[in-house]
C-alpha cells in the first residue's frame, strides 16, 4: 500500500499549512501516541492520511478506515500533502499505477451500493459461499433472465470469480464480498426467487459461525417471494441435522429432503466428496407468503450529539459487549480547535464496522461515510450516540 518515509520534521508547522493547503483540510494528534492524521480532500474524495513519527523517519501513509477506492487517488494525495509539507522524501512507492483495482470490475458491488440500486433483472437469484464460482457461473449463463448476487467472504474467490465473468463475458453476475448473514438484510422483501447456500462450512466447533439460524431464515424467506426457495446442499451429517431443526423450529415451512441427488453442475468441492463415496444432502425450504416491505429508515445521524467539555476522559477505554454486537472506541485524535477524530469499532462480532467519527462544538458525524445499514449497526450506533452524549457526574 502506499506511503512515503520521510526525514524527521517539526509537526507543529502542520497546523498553519493545513490553513493554507488545498489538500489537507484538518490536523490532528493521538491522545495516547505521537501518531497524527491528516484531513485530506482530493478528485472529491475524503480521508485521513496517518502521519508515524520515528527517529530516523517519518512514516506519512494511508489510512486503512477511511482510503478511498481508487489507489491512484491515494497516491496522488501522498504527494501532494509531501509537497505542501515540504518534506524531504527517504523513499516512496506512490508511482502512478495503470493496473485495475482488484476489485474494480462493474460486476463488483460494495455492500453500501445496495443501499439505492437498481435491480437490471426482474428475477433475482443470490448464492451464499459461492467458492470457485463453478455453480453461480453456470446458473448465470442457463437463466440470462435472472440476475445472481454471489456473496463470498473469501477475497481471492471473488477476485477469480470476477476475472471469470468477464472472460466468459456474462452480464448477469454481481459479486458481493460481504458476509451473507448481514448482507439480506439490504435486499428488499419479496424480490428473489432463489437462495442457494451450497456446502457451507459446517462449523462443528463453533456452531454461532454457521451461516444457517434462525435469523438466516427468518431473513431468507422475508426475501424470497412467495413460492421462491431457499436450497441447501451439504455432505455434513450434523449441518443436515441441524439445519432441518432450525427449519422445523419456525411455525409454517415447506421443507423437501433428498438425498444423493445429481445436480446438472458438480462445484470442485463437492466432486472431492463424491469421489470418497459421501452421501450429499438437499433441503429445500419453500416460501409459503409474500413479505410486508422492510422498514428502512435507520437513522445514523447524531442528531442532538455535540462536543462537551472532557468527553474524551469519559469515553470508555474498553469495548461494551451487548447482547449480539459490541461498541470500541480504539483511539482518540484530538485538533487545536478542540474536536476529535474517534476511531471506533462497533457491530456485529463476526463482521464489525470500524469508523471515525467526527465530534465537535458544532456537531458530530460520521467521517466519511455512514455504517452499512444493517440493524446489529444501527444499534450499536445508538449505544455510541448515548457514550458521546454522556455528561459529567
Ligand atoms: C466449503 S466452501 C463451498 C464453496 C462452494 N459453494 C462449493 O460448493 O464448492 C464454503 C464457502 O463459503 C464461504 N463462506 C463461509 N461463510 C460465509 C459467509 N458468512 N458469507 C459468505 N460466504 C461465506 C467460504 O469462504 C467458502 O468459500
């Protein structure tokens, strides 16, 4: 990733070059740390460049929260800043490049893009652990009709997966690199016809991990429409078992149960198991109604939330651990002006949010971008307004 080192130089000069910079727009020091940040505004783009002092150099980098999508803008910020700076660069690795993002491909979709999209398909489909992507891309090229969001949490298989649709020019994938648990819930009701969860990892140890529970359900069949099917695949004894529970637990399901049945696509996974011989195991859940439409006005303003004197004292320097998801205020970056740059982690345990968020006299805000609206978010959100609001006494 990007960065320069540079020689040792006196930051207390930052403050009055930021004034007059046209790149960086704020400045401010670690409460615990000689670590700064560095406010940037570049190609209308905002993020935080991190400024680590050391004897012998001066390390000026990006900031993993807040970096934008594009490295070349990075790049070009990390210059600019050394520039308006004055710095004297030891060595640097911000040459432009012309290489692709990895994960820059149109069929790409951040998590945040589902917050307003368009759906270019009447019919949705959407695979969870897609892996090497055997069964997504040949249901993709069989139902050009249909659209499929392939989710995978493991980065180099949606990369591959990516290359692959474009070499095979398909139109009809968009690739997801999120956790499926948290993902449905930025689907609206009513819109697949299919869920396919193919060989999940079975999590024998760690059963809270596995992607069938109860709230997968519940999630699944509010956006399946209604006769649209969630599938499961596995060769795990115990998956199968606890999966049928799990289904069987809610008051009104449609589950059918097959054994050993042939699929038209074998995924590279699966063609290991049935050369050992292993049984493999379908449940298919039906969906019996329509869904009454998501409410999905989560609010993540801070509305009333101001800077007071001494917060930073007050904020707790441990993570608060609640019934499903946890809230971390992790560090603290104080300007001269008195605001705070409040690098926080919150959310779900599996799949946490880290952010900053920006507290002044005149308010506070999320710095740059809101937190995927997911519920867990929403409510850790509510359990960080109330620490930020707490007053002496
Ligand atoms: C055993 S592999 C099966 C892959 C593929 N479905 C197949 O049949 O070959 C399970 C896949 O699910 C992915 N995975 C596990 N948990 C996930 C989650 N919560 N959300 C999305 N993908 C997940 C893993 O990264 C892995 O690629």
């Amino acid at each position: 990733m990007p960065h320069l080192k540079v020689k040792p130089f006196d930051t207390a000069t930052i403050e009055e070059k930021v004034a007059h910079s046209t790149v960086m727009t704020s400045f401010a020091t670690s409460m615990t740390s000689s670590d700064m940040v560095i406010g940037v505004e570049h190609k209308g783009e905002e993020f935080l460049l991190q400024l680590k002092p050391d004897e012998k150099a001066y390390l000026l980098k990006y900031d993993k929260v807040t970096r934008p999508l594009k490295v070349n803008i990075l790049k070009e910020a990390l210059g600019m800043v050394s520039e308006a700076l004055n710095l004297e660069v030891l060595s640097s690795n911000i040459a432009l490049s012309n290489t692709k993002a990895a994960l820059s491909s149109e069929y790409f979709k951040k998590i945040e893009d589902f917050e307003n999209i368009d759906y270019p398909k009447e019919k949705v489909s959407v695979e969870v652990g897609f892996g090497s992507g055997r069964h997504l891309l040949y249901q993709a090229e069989k139902n050009p009709d249909t659209l499929f969001i392939g989710l995978e949490i493991h980065t180099p298989s949606a990369q591959q997966v990516l290359k692959q649709i474009e070499l095979q020019g398909i139109e009809n994938i968009w690739v997801v690199n999120y956790d499926a648990r948290l993902f449905l819930e930025m689907l609206p009701s009513n819109l697949c016809t299919q869920i396919f969860v193919h060989f999940p990892v079975p999590w024998d140890k760690k059963p809270q991990r596995r992607v069938i529970s109860k709230s997968f359900l519940a999630e699944s069949m509010r956006v399946l429409h209604k006769e649209g099917r969630l599938e499961l695949r596995t060769d795990s004894d115990n998956y199968f078992w606890y999966s049928l529970e799990t289904f069987f637990s809610v008051p009104k399901t449609e589950v059918e149960v097959r054994k050993n049945e042939a699929l038209e696509v074998t995924s590279k996974y699966e063609a290991r198991w049935l050369r050992q011989e292993k049984d493999i195991y379908d449940v298919y859940v039906k969906c019996t109604q329509d869904s009454e439409e998501k409410e999905s006005r989560l609010d993540f303003n801070f509305n009333d939330v101001k800077y007071t004197k001494g917060i930073e004292e007050r904020l707790p320097k441990k993570a608060l651990v609640f019934d499903g998801y946890f809230v971390h205020f992790e560090r603290i970056f104080k300007q001269v002006d008195g605001s705070l740059f409040i690098k926080c982690a919150f959310g779900s345990f599996d799949r946490p949010e880290h952010k900053y968020i920006l507290l002044s006299h005149g308010g506070c805000r999320y710095f740059v971008s809101l937190p995927v609206r997911t519920m867990v978010n929403y409510e850790a959100h509510q359990k960080l307004a109330e620490q930020l609001m707490l007053t002496e006494g």
